[in-house]
C-alpha cells in the first residue's frame, strides 16, 4: 500500500480502523468527519497524516476514496458528491448494498464493499488496526475490473478474505447473518427490562448467558435505524420466519411437547459446527474453537 493516497470519510470504528492499518502499511492517509475531535484524536494517534475539510476536498486530495459512513448518509454523499467520479477508485463500507449501489450508478470506478467486522462500540476510540483480520469483506462485482481488482488488493493488505456477491444476495444473507441478531438481541434486552421493572431481582440472575445475548444490544440505535430501514424487505422476511418457528416452538411447550425444540437444538448444533469451520470462525466465536 506504499505510495497509496488514501482518503478517508468518516473517521469512526470501521473508517478509523482502516486508517490505523493502512497508515502502518504505508499510505498516506488524509481524513474527513464532522466530529472535529474524532480527527483531532485520529490524528494524535497516528492513523491520519492530514484533514480535509469536506468530502469534495477530500476527493481532490486522493485518488482512492472510503466512504465510511451510515447507509443513509453513504447514500446521501454518492448522490450529491459530483467530485467522486473524478477518482480513481470509490468504495463503501454500509452494511446494505442494494442502495448504495443505486446511488452509486453515475460512479464509473465506484465499488460497493461490506466488511463483517462490526462491534457495538463505535466512533475512533473502538478503532483497531487488527479489526479486519481474518475477516470476510464481502465485494459487489463492479462495471470498473481494474477498480475492483485494486479494492480486493487493498482489503487484503487490511488483512480481510475478499467474498465476491451481488448485492441482492448480500442483502438477503446479511439480514440473517447480521442485522436478524442484532434485532433479536435488543428485542431480548427490551424483555429483560420489562421482567427487571417488575422484579428486578431478574438481573441477579442473569449469568453469562445474558450477558452475552445482550453484547450487539450496546449498539447505536442512531447507526441501526437506517440499515433496517435499507434492508427491511429482507429482514421482514427473516424476522417473520422466526417468529413462526417461535410461536410453533411456544404451543408445542404448552401442549407438553418437545419434539419441534429437540430438532431445532440439531440444527442449531449444525449451524455451529459449519460456523466454526468458517475460516473466519477464529475472530468471529467468542470462545476458543478445540483442536479437532
């Protein structure tokens, strides 16, 4: 990544953390946010070497641009930046992609991009220069090969396994892999709140369990909104299926039944089984995986 010149919008956990790596493997690094003291302290810890003072600015600083921003304001500044089509590579980082490509179209070197290397914690100070290690980058196919190419270069040296998908595909496997458990672990937190306004000796009894069910509910609710919102038809879907198997699950257990229970157990354990043979599965399981 030597030589690279690389601009950055949106300095927070995704855009910062590329930053970090990057800068340590040898571009140079020119940041753009709204949040003066997110550069302030982007730049105190070496993962920028300059700040530009809008995304047009930036775009006339570096030839390779991320947008690390919301969906939403992703969508926004791919629709209403005319500079980006003078770069020679425009990536994202939005966790939908069916948008953003749109917004996207009058881009000739644009490429949508997804890392699944989220955290609950956001803005610089939860950036990681190992953040993308090991992890799946997912790329949408572009109309620019040779910008593609340079985008799957470049998230290599970030340490990241490149996954090639289209959008829709993305889109509909995202809403189960990804946006579903973070649904389900505010809806539980929202039900724990309830139980613990009623007693709250319910948190007394809460064990690791919880604890770790609860994780993706510290997530921003401002960050969240939108990508449900760009992603609903798909994570409708995945969220009503669920609840049916729920509601089928719950009449069973009150006509004192088990059997729908101990089959999903099995293919609960199938699920776990592929997952931790996913080359990601070092990074992505909070526990050590045995040796097999």
């Amino acid at each position: 990544m030597k030589g690279t010149v690389l601009g950055i919008a949106g300095i927070g956990l995704i855009g910062g953390s590329i930053a970090l790596r990057a800068h340590a493997s040898g571009a140079t690094v020119i940041g753009y946010d709204r949040d003066s003291e997110a550069l302030a302290a982007a730049l105190a810890a070496g993962a920028l070497d300059a700040t530009a003072d809008d995304l047009t600015a930036l775009v006339a600083r570096a030839p390779v641009v991320a947008i690390a921003l919301p969906v939403d304001a992703t969508v926004a500044a791919l629709a209403s930046t005319p500079a980006l089509a003078d770069a020679e590579l425009v990536f994202d980082v939005a966790s939908v992609k069916a948008p953003v490509v749109a917004a996207a179209a009058g881009l000739p070197h644009f490429v949508a991009s997804h890392p699944l290397a989220g955290r609950e914690r956001g803005g610089f100070a939860a950036a990681d220069a190992a953040l993308f290690e090991g992890r799946t980058w997912a790329i949408v196919p572009a109309r620019d090969p040779a910008a593609q190419a340079r985008l799957e270069a470049l998230v290599t040296t970030l340490g990241a396994r490149v996954l090639t998908l289209q959008a829709a595909d993305h889109d509909r496997l995202v809403a189960i892999s990804s946006h579903l458990p973070q649904l389900l672990s505010v809806a539980l937190g929202a039900e724990l709140a309830a139980a613990g306004d009623a007693d709250p000796r319910v948190y007394d009894l809460c064990g690791p369990g919880m604890e770790s069910m609860l994780r993706l509910a510290h997530s921003d609710p401002a960050l969240w909104a939108p990508i449900a919102g760009a992603n609903a038809a798909a994570l409708a879907e995945a969220l009503e299926a669920l609840a049916e198997a729920l509601h089928a699950a719950a009449d069973e257990l009150a006509a004192g039944k088990s059997e729908r229970l101990q089959a999903a157990f099995a293919s609960a354990h199938r699920a776990v089984d592929a997952l931790e043979r996913s080359p990601g599965a070092a990074r992505s399981l909070p526990y050590a995986i045995p040796k097999r």
